[in-house]
C-alpha cells in the first residue's frame, strides 16, 4: 500500500515514461536492475526494447499494476485505494458521496466492503483489544459514572439525544457552540504592526492575555464535563437512578461541588453515603425483626415473605374497592373479576371488550410509519410493535437501547427497572418490555 500510495488516480500523479516522456497508464514496466531511481517504461517503449545509458533491453522486469485483489476478489487494489481516499475526502458515513466519487462501485457496497475489512476485520481484534487494555489500565483511577474509553452516542443533528448532549460532537470532541463562544472576536481586528507605539503594543498582548485566560476558562469546564461523566447525560442521569432517592436527592445537591473535589473524591463520597443509607436500612429492619421477636436469620426470610404476601393482599383489596367505587356496569366488573382470576392461576386472560364498554371510544388506529426517521433500521417485529404501540421508531430504538445497556450491566432486568427507565405510559413500556424478552435482547432478572 505504501508503494502504490504516491501514485493517485489522477493521470498526472504518475510519472513519465523514460522512453517516450509520456504519462504512464497502468500497466507499466519497471526495470529491476537499475536504481536506485526507479527506471519506468510504457508498455510502446517495452516492446520496441528501448535502451537508454546503462538500461539495456534484457534486464529483468516487474510489471506494475494496481489491477489484483488485495482484501476482496471483487474489489482491486486501486479501487481500496480509491475508497481510503474517498472516506478522508468525504467523511466516514457519507457513502452516497464516497460512492459518488469513486464511480465504480455503489453505496451499499462501499459500505459493507469498509466496515468488513477496515472496521471489523478480526486480524486487528487482538491489537484493537490489547489496545483497549491499556487503555483501562492507564485510565483505572477515573469517575465512576463516567470512562474515557467508552465511545460517546453519536445523535443525529437537532434530535432530543443531541440537545440533550448540548451539542457535542464526539469525532470531534467539541461542541457545536462553546463556553464564551465569541471569545475569538475581541482579536479578529487586532494586527501586530512595527509602526506601534510602545503603550498600543502592551495593550495588544493584554487583550491576547485576556484572550489566552479565556480559552483556559473554556478547556477547565470541558475537561470537568468530560472527567464527570456529564456528556452523556442520559446514561449518566441512569447510574443516578441506581441510588436511593435520598441520596440521589443528596446527589442533586452536591452536584456543584464537584468541581472543586474532583471526580474520584466525589464519586467517593456519594458512594460513602450511600453505604450509610444502606446500613440505617439494615439497622431499622433488624429492630423491626427484634420488636417482631425474631431471633434467627431463617425466620427473618419466612417473616419477609409472609409480610410480602400480605402486602400484596392488601394492594389488590385497594385494587378492587378503586374499581367497584368507578365501575358501575356490573357485567364489565364481572369480567374484570375473571381476568384477574386468570392472571392469579398462571393462565393467559382472554382479551374483553372492558375498556371499549367503561370508556366508550375505540383503540386508536396502528401508526403510520412511513417516511419517519429510524425506520430502515427496524425488523418486520420491530415494525408491527411501533405500529400498535404507536412510538415513532427513532424513540424505540433509544428506549432499546437504554434497556439492553441496563440489562448488560446489572445481569438481568426486571419491569419495575424497565419503567423507572423509560417515562412514558406504564402500558406501552410493558409491551416493550416483553417483546424484548421474547426476542431475546435482555433477560429477566
């Protein structure tokens, strides 16, 4: 690659022929004895067995070619050169573009073929993972909530994700507008000239001064919003969650502090009083289990599921008074008592007409999906979900993805997580909830 990289697509970028001083075309004639300075020759010259000097017309030849498959027997070494060119011209993810300029192959295709040979090829696995290895071995002492390693989302340009992120761009890693943004034009008039007068020349190189705190300023609170975590502000308002809402309300309060102490010191402290949250906790349940007169552990686990199980006696006797006080069809009741028996005995309810007959409005139409952004990246499933659910598929594939990563880290998930996760209707969150597991994406806890 290194030796055909000098040589671009463009006719002009090769050489001349030593014979006829013409352009060279693939293929081409090098000579193998003479040197160090290359000695190429068309194909014309070849053949009339030109000599010049001490090149004579039986020495021993390399034919040069860009014509011969290198990671693809479709693809030829010119057209991977082309393509590398094309992803630095135009931007990785832009195919349509790449395409577009290499003319040979189309979209799909220049997409497949990078992302399988430079993006996915398994011989760079063991180096990439060395590579990541030291990478978490250098950057152990980091921020809980928060690794450099890890890959920030890469939203789309004015989604909910990207106003969220404030804009940051993780190729990049800047933001689309900065702290003090217009810092740069207090400077954009000041010219450095040898006709200057001693007090104008120091008045430039304060402004320059002031300029230079200014751009510290900026750096500081980018380098506190990196080591905190907070660039991703979703997945890091999700490790909130994981804390108890006392000390999550403790966490909102000391979150300006952070500042100062750091992210470790930080991170450390919170975690400090979430261990004594989680003591007081067991401290209380061990004087309720001696005011109880319970004496060993054994019958401390009996006692909680006894005590479970009449809470939940409780709850559905608060149930049924809520619904008998707003159901006066006694036949909709009826069938609300049925559905609720089956549910208790393991069977699978028979899906009734109660909502149609208490609310009197019919189930709203499925969802038009149609030129909606996030589509494409759907399976036919996925489709048929979105369209029943009614949830546009760009706020599916975020909640998708929110629940797998929680599913990832903790080992399993359970509905009352999946809900704390995502705030929307508690119905259309359980069907979500249960197709992922039907699929397979997450498990349960």
């Amino acid at each position: 690659m290194d030796r055909l990289a000098p040589f671009g697509n463009d006719l002009f970028d090769k050489p001349p022929c030593r014979g006829c001083s013409s352009y060279l075309t693939e293929p081409y004639i090098k000579c193998a004895e003479c040197g160090p300075t290359a000695f190429l020759l068309c194909l014309q010259c070849f053949t009339r067995g030109f000599e010049y000097k001490k090149h004579l017309s039986d020495h021993k030849y390399e034919i040069m070619t860009s014509d011969f498959p290198v990671l693809d027997p479709s693809w030829t070494a010119l057209e991977e050169m082309a393509l590398l060119e094309a992803v630095m011209d135009c931007g990785f993810g832009n195919w349509q573009d790449v395409a577009n300029q290499m003319r040979t192959k189309s979209k799909e295709e220049c997409e497949s073929h990078y992302m399988k040979h430079f993006i996915n090829n398994p011989l760079f696995s063991s180096t990439l993972l060395s590579l990541r290895q030291m990478e978490e071995a250098r950057t152990a002492d980091t921020a809980i909530p928060f690794k450099p390693t890890d890959d920030p989302p890469r939203p789309t340009f004015d989604s909910l994700l990207s106003r969220d992120m404030a804009g940051y761009m993780p190729a990049r890693a800047d933001f689309v507008e900065e702290f003090d943004n217009y810092a740069e034009w207090d400077l954009r008039d000041i010219d450095f000239v040898e006709d200057d007068s001693d007090i104008l020349h120091a008045l430039k190189i304060a402004v320059v001064d002031i300029y230079h705190s200014r751009l510290k300023e900026r750096q500081r609170r980018k380098k506190i919003i990196r080591d905190h975590g907070l660039i991703s502000l979703r997945k890091f308002q999700m490790l909130e969650r994981r804390y108890p809402k006392e000390v999550q309300d403790l966490y909102d309060a000391m979150r300006r502090f952070a500042r100062v102490v750091g992210p470790i010191e930080h991170d450390k402290f919170i975690e400090s009083h979430a261990l004594e949250f989680e003591l007081r906790r067991e401290i209380r349940k061990l004087q309720e289990y001696r005011q109880a007169g319970i004496t060993s552990f054994c019958s401390a686990r009996i006692y909680e599921r006894v005590k479970q199980i009449r809470e939940e006696e409780r709850r559905k006797r608060t149930m049924l008074s809520d619904v008998l006080q707003y159901i006066q069809d006694s036949h909709a009741c009826q069938q609300w008592l049925h559905k609720q028996a089956a549910i208790d005995a393991g069977l699978n309810p028979v899906v009734s007409s109660i909502a149609t007959s208490v609310s009197g409005r019919r189930s709203a139409p499925p969802l038009n999906l149609t030129g909606l952004p996030g589509t494409d990246k759907l399976n036919d499933k996925e489709k048929e979900l979105c369209q029943v659910v009614r949830l546009v598929p760009g706020a599916y594939l975020e909640y998708k993805a929110a629940l797998m990563n929680e599913c990832r880290r903790q080992g399993g998930l359970r509905l009352a997580q999946a809900r704390s996760l995502i705030k929307i209707d508690v119905n259309k969150t359980r069907k979500i909830y249960d197709f992922l597991i039907k699929e397979g994406y997450i498990n349960k806890a």
